[in-house]
C-alpha cells in the first residue's frame, strides 16, 4: 500500500513572498498592456489584456493562499485588520467588499469551518471581479481602436486627396488667391477717393 505524504501547509513568510512576486508580475504586465491598448492592433491588445488578466488571477491566488496560512496560524488576529478592499463604484466592487467583510467577520468569531467556507466565497468574488474588469477593459478596448481606425481613414482619405490633386493646380490657386488679394485692395482704395453726399458719390 502506498502512503502519501502529507504536504505541509505553507507558512506565512512563504505566502507573502508569493504574493509579493504576483504583485510585481500584475505591475509588469499593466505597464504593457496600457502601451499596447494605445494602438490599433486588436490581437496584440487582446494578448496583452489576457496576459494581464492571468497576472491578475496570480495575484487572487497568492492572496487566498496568504489568507489561508494566516487562518492557520491565528484567524483572530488576522481577523483585526481593518483593510477594505480596493475602491470601485460597481457592483462587482459591492460584491467583492461585501464578501471581505464577511470573511474578516468569520475570522474573529468563527470555526474552521465557517472561516474556510468565507473565505472560498470572497475568492468568488474575487473571481467574478475579475471578470468584470476584463469584459470593460474588453469592451473599453474594441471602442478604442474603432475611433483610432476611424480617424486613421479620415487622414489617409485627406491625404489621398492631396495626392489626387492634378499637378499645377496648386500654383493656379495661388494664383487666383493673389489676384483676389488685389481687387479687393483696389475696391478699398476706390472707396476712399469717393464720400457718400445727399446728391450721391462725390470725389473726396
């Protein structure tokens, strides 16, 4: 019969190192993706946005699992903090604060049991929040590069335009633009030789 070895839990410096590298690589991951977003190519967008989301889903991971070494070490104590989670004005933000809440409430007061079930539902929620976050950012990300191709169209018809343009025309209209600067000094200067009187235009 073969006996299994029993893992043990990891312990909260382990936990938080973990959490640290998650951090970093969500930092890492958001400087790229918020470059990449500032362009048209839809793929390298999407990637960019999955990398990210993935980055992100590291980083609930890490949390949970922090959360689970400090239950096991003192849930009381960890069930002090008066963290919140970060600001949103969403529903999935709602959710999200409300779960934590919940979670911390079972912490000081609950078993096991009741921590365990908590904290699987805030990482529910963390889950769900997530999936908000991307199917806007998504949504944020298509409307982008419509508007960025649309305008790109429109320079490029202005711009196909002047190419269009039959050579010499352009001297002709300037031309015509000093021609027309002309006559309407002329007519100023006609103007002032002549006063306007009961018996009509008289020379000045």
């Amino acid at each position: 019969m073969t006996v299994e070895a029993a893992v043990a839990p990891m312990t909260v410096a382990a936990a938080k190192s973990d959490l640290h590298e998650a951090l970093r690589s969500v930092r890492m991951h958001d400087a790229g993706y918020s470059r990449i977003r500032c362009g048209i190519d839809v793929q390298a967008t999407t990637k960019a946005l999955s990398d990210l989301g993935l980055a992100i889903l590291g980083w609930i991971e890490a949390s949970v699992g922090l959360a689970e070494a400090e239950d096991l070490q003192n849930p009381s104590r960890a069930g002090l903090t008066t963290r919140t989670m970060f600001l949103g004005a969403d529903p999935a933000h709602h959710d999200l604060e409300r779960a934590w809440q919940a979670y911390t409430g079972a912490r000081r007061t609950g078993t096991q049991a009741s921590i365990t079930d908590a904290r699987a539902a805030w990482r529910v929620e963390l889950i769900n929040w997530l999936q908000t976050v991307i199917a806007k950012r998504t949504q944020e990300d298509y409307e982008n590069v419509a508007e960025l191709r649309r305008r790109s169209d429109e320079t490029g018809l202005l711009a196909a335009t002047i190419a269009d343009r039959p050579p010499g025309n352009r001297a002709q209209e300037l031309v015509e633009e000093s021609q027309e600067r002309e006559r309407r000094a002329a007519l100023r200067r006609d103007a002032t030789r002549y006063t306007p009187t009961p018996n009509g235009w008289q020379p000045s």
